[in-house]
C-alpha cells in the first residue's frame, strides 16, 4: 500500500481507490476505482485511472482518465492534541483536477512541475 500524509491508496475487492483518512477510523473516497498508477512530488499526487461502468460496475479498460491532486499541509499531531483542525473534505475535494485526457493532463504537465507516475497497480482480470 503507497501511503502519503495527504491519504492513501487502497486496494479494495480487486479494485483501487484513493482514499483520505478522516484520522476518525474511517477513510473519505476522493478518487474512485480504479487507479493504474499515482505519483506524488512535495506538491502533487498524480492519479491515472480506468473508470467503473455506470451499471454494472464494470472496469472500462478503454479510457482512462487523469487527475491532479493537490497536497493540502496537515496540522501535526502536537498541533492536533491543541485543537487545530486540518482541511475540511470539501476542500480536498476542491483540490482535485480531472477527470481529463492525456493531452489535457500534458498541457498541464507542462506548465506546473507535476511527479512522474512511479508506483503502478496491476490490472483487475
């Protein structure tokens, strides 16, 4: 399992997600099944998926999709125990770009300094 301060990602009944943890117990889906292959520098998590049908659920090997996650500093765990609270959900959310093709996720490659993909998950048979 790849894991960030940011959240992580899971590998779910074959499937991957990219999950927050809400530090409750409980972790918030910000990207649904299923992810390929995620990168991540000090700014970004980078997130290549083939989507989940509508319907049937199915994996659509066909397209895949592309987002951009911005990082959002956590309070530390000192800061924590005083009472600070970390970014809500909602703005995480607002954090992400996508889903966008290759060519709108390579335009973008361009002008921001996204990672390279480097940790990959193998395909649901």
């Amino acid at each position: 399992m790849w894991d960030e301060d940011f959240g992580r990602i899971q590998a779910r009944t074959n499937r991957t997600v990219l999950a927050f943890d809400l530090l409750n117990g409980e972790v918030a889906e910000l990207i649904a099944p299923d992810i390929i292959a995620v990168g991540c520098n000090d700014e970004f998590i980078v997130v290549k998926q083939n989507p989940c049908m509508v319907g049937d659920g199915t994996i659509d090997r066909t397209t895949t999709n592309y987002f951009i996650v911005k990082l959002i500093p956590e309070p530390t765990w000192s800061e924590r125990r005083k009472g600070v609270v970390g970014p809500s959900l909602a703005a995480r959310r607002n954090g992400i770009q996508g889903p966008m093709s290759k060519e709108e996720f390579e335009r973008l490659a361009v002008t921001i300094k996204l990672p390279d993909f480097s940790k990959f998950f193998p395909e649901v048979k």
